[in-house]
C-alpha cells in the first residue's frame, strides 16, 4: 500500500462531511448516534494522521498537497512537515479524549451543535498545521476560532458570557490584524504561498511594509497564542469553560496560533534581527506575567489558565529565537504542555466539595503537576534544558535568569496546589477518568524517547523545514 493514500486532504473532507451530517446522525439514532459517530471520526482521524506523520517522516522538508490539481504558488497547497503532522495528531488524540468525556455531559444540548463544533475546533486547528498558503491559513483560523467561540458560550452557567464576550473582542480585533497583515504582504510579494513568500522576501529584505505586517501578525496570533498583555481574555475562559473544551484549546488553538507564528516569523521573515529582542522580551514578560498572577489564584482552574499563559510565553519565546535548539524546545514544550495541564484540566472538573482530586487519578495527578513544572524525565524537562541552552548560546543571558527564577515560582503553587488536591477519596466517572489516565500513559511513553536512538534524528527533521532560511 502507497503512503500516498495518507493525504491530509482526506481527513479533512470526511471532517466536514460528518459535521454537515451531524443534524441527520442525530435525527436518525438521537444523541447516541451522534456521539458514536463522533467518536468513530476522532479515532479514525487519530490514527490516520499517525500514517501523514510517517509520511512526513520520510520527506525532511514536508511534502506537499497539491489542492485541486493546480501547482504552487498559484493554487493553494498543503505542506505538511513532521512538526505540524505530530501536532495534528495530537489534537485528534485528545479529541477522541474529550468526546469521551463528554458522553457524561448531560447538559450540552443540542448535542449535536456541540459535537459538531467539537469537530469543527479540530479541524481547522488541524488545517492551520497543515496549510502551506497564507490565505488558507487565515480561512483555518476563522474556522478553529469561530468553533471556539461557541463552545466558550455553550454552556449557560455563571462567568461563561462574559467570558465568552472578552474573547469574542479580542479574537474578532486580532482577524482584522491578520487581514491587513495578509494585505500588505500579498501588495509587496504577489503571493500567499509560504515557501514563495519567504523566497521572493530574501530578494526584496524587511521593508516598512513588511515590518507592519510581522507586527500585525504577531497581533493576530498573539491573541490565540496567549501572549500578554493580548492573553487577559484567556483565565476567565479557562475557569467557566468545560474543561474536555479546555483540553482542545491547549492542544489545538493556542498550538496551532503559535505554529502560525513559527511559519510566518521563522519561515515567511526569516527572524528579522531588528524585531528579535523585541519578541524574545514579549514571550520572557509574558512568562513573568502568567507565573506571577498564578501564584496569587484562589481558584485551582484559574491558577492553571494562568501556567498555561506561562507555557504559551516560553513556546513564543523559543520560536521566536528561532535558532535549531530553541525550535527543538519550543516543539518539546508544546507536547509537554498538553499533555501535563489537559490531565491537570480534566481531573479539576471533578473536585469533590472539599476540593481534593478524586482517588481513581492520583498517578494522572502526580504526572501532571510534575509534567507541569518540567521534572525530569518528563519531556518538559529537555524542553527548558534546549531553551536555556539557546538564550546562553546567543547571549540573552538576563532572559536565561528570569526564566531560571519564576520557575521557580512555578514550582513553588504547583506544589501548593498538589498537597491541596492529594488525598481526596471520592470516586469519579470511569468514562471520564480514562481521559486523564490515556494522556498519562502517552506522558510516560515519552520518558523512554532519549534512550532511543533514532529520537535525536527525528527531532533534527521536525525542525529542518524551518531552518531553511536567510535571516533578514
């Protein structure tokens, strides 16, 4: 069998087609029918996009998917790499993971809108880490954001509206950055396909024009990938969203904003030195920021909205360096991200009434906090390893520091809230608990990749597409 027939394009139209069915699943078996259906799709999606990602495996510069037959630049295409397959994987995964979870979630109704837009969230976060067109990429975001919103509102309970109304704002102002951004891009370069933007920009250098749209991109996707001070819409939400929701937008959303920014800055610009410090001290604030605030939370899910804010600074910070050991950490600090704070995610919706996690997850407990503040062998760990060894390597030696003492921080209520949560004895749904334990097996087969061999390889080729550049 050709690994031809893993072609993303397939995963995507069997994705739309379940969801403009979705109405005639429910009509025909109800509520049952749709979550089956549901659940079917994400596992067969799941495990397709393993096949795309042995696919790309074997093409160290991605491959490409031609749409419609029509060859680049003029027709858009799919470049799908190592990087952006592993990710899409991932939030099929923890679709499958929420899907299940919700079978226990008697108040979504209409069931199947919620599916749907469940369906709809993975989708277009899928497409943003698969598309190798500019405009594409937009029509993805719009899909994964507008999805967003209405799972954010979907649940009529206390905090959610307003909530919801915050992130609306922030998210429909960051849209019109984009657009301009694209606007001024396409005026200057006459194309919108990646790799031919980033070549005729080489020619051409960091005009005033271009320098806007970086500033406006970095607007438009700062406000998904949860970079302060466009981040304050986000531990509102993570408190009062339901957390298989919560899950999807730390493993889908924010990820896939911040692997737009890897392509546009890194890939499209090329880093342009005379925004690099700017951007590097936009991730390191945003870190001292989320850590700061984290500490002084009441409340163990607003405390865990603002860690992830925190994850989201040290991602944008590594991208943002763009150098091959801060781009090895940025993708190991984004896989360690979801799969510690989903678990922590899952397991706080399920608080008994004196506020301590249930009995039946108090290892997918364990794995989360420790995954949560990078304790080795979590691959978490290597991911700040990678990142303090690029800030020393390049000389960001006040960055390095920071970083070092507010993680210390972070420790610091990560502990706190874990002796809290230890010791509870009440049960909870086993449904439910197969989501946290799942992604904690996952976590614990991630101890065991630096004793094999070809792991270093295969993290050489998730960042060798994005090295291919001239830094401007």
């Amino acid at each position: 069998m050709t690994l031809k027939i893993f072609d993303p394009m397939l995963m995507i139209g069997i994705s739309l087609a379940v969801v403009f069915l979705m109405p005639i699943w429910k009509t025909l078996g109800g509520k049952k029918l749709a979550w089956l259906v549901s659940v079917l799709l994400y596992a067969f999606n799941t495990l397709f996009m393993i096949g795309v990602s042995y696919r790309a495996l074997l093409y160290p510069e991605g491959f490409v998917v031609k749409i419609g037959g029509f060859n680049p630049p003029f027709g858009i295409v799919l470049h799908v790499t190592l990087w952006g397959s592993i990710l899409a994987t991932f939030v099929w995964f923890v679709a499958f993971l929420s899907i299940l979870y919700a079978s226990t979630r008697y108040d979504a109704e209409p069931a199947d809108v919620y599916y749907a837009l469940l369906t709809l969230i993975a989708l277009g976060s899928s497409g943003m880490f698969l598309t190798g067109d500019i405009f594409n990429l937009f029509v993805f975001t719009e899909i994964t954001a507008l999805a967003a919103f209405g799972l954010s509102g979907f649940m009529k309970k206390k905090g959610t509206s307003f909530a919801t109304i915050k992130y609306v704002i922030m998210a429909e102002v960051a849209s019109a950055f984009l657009l301009v951004a694209i606007a001024l891009l396409y005026g200057k370069l006459g194309t919108l396909n990646m790799i031919d933007a980033a070549a005729t920009l080489k020619g051409i250098g960091m005009t005033g024009a271009m320098v806007l749209s970086v500033l406006f991109f970095l607007i438009g996707y700062g406000v998904e990938a949860e970079i302060f001070p466009l981040n304050l819409w986000a531990p509102d939400v993570y408190r009062y969203v339901p957390e298989e929701v919560i899950a999807l937008f730390i493993s889908g959303s924010s990820k896939a904003a911040a692997f737009a920014w890897l392509r546009m800055w890194v890939m499209v610009f090329g880093v342009p030195q005379k925004l690099l410090d700017t951007m590097l001290w936009i991730g390191v604030i945003t870190f001292i920021f989320a850590e700061t605030m984290a500490y002084s939370q009441k409340n163990f899910r607003r405390a865990l909205g603002y860690a992830s804010l925190g994850q989201a600074g040290l991602v944008f910070t590594a991208i943002s360096l763009g150098t091959d050991l801060s781009l090895k950490a940025a993708f190991l600090l984004m896989l360690n991200h979801i799969l510690s704070e989903a678990v922590l995610f899952y397991i706080a919706g399920n608080l008994s009434e004196d506020g301590t996690a249930p009995i039946g997850v108090k290892l997918p407990l364990i794995f989360g906090f420790l995954g949560a503040v990078s304790m080795p062998p979590f691959i978490g760990f290597w991911g700040k390893i990678f990142l303090f060894m690029a800030l020393a390597k390049t000389g960001h030696i006040a960055m390095f520091v920071l970083i070092a003492l507010f993680s210390i921080v972070e420790v610091a209520y990560m502990y706190r809230w874990f002796v809290k949560l230890y010791g509870g004895t009440s049960q909870m749904d086993l449904t439910r608990s197969l989501s946290p334990v799942l992604l904690t097996l996952v976590s614990f087969i991630m101890w065991f990749m630096p004793l094999v061999p070809q792991a270093v390889n295969i993290l050489d080729m998730v960042v060798k597409p994005f090295l291919q550049k001239g830094v401007m």
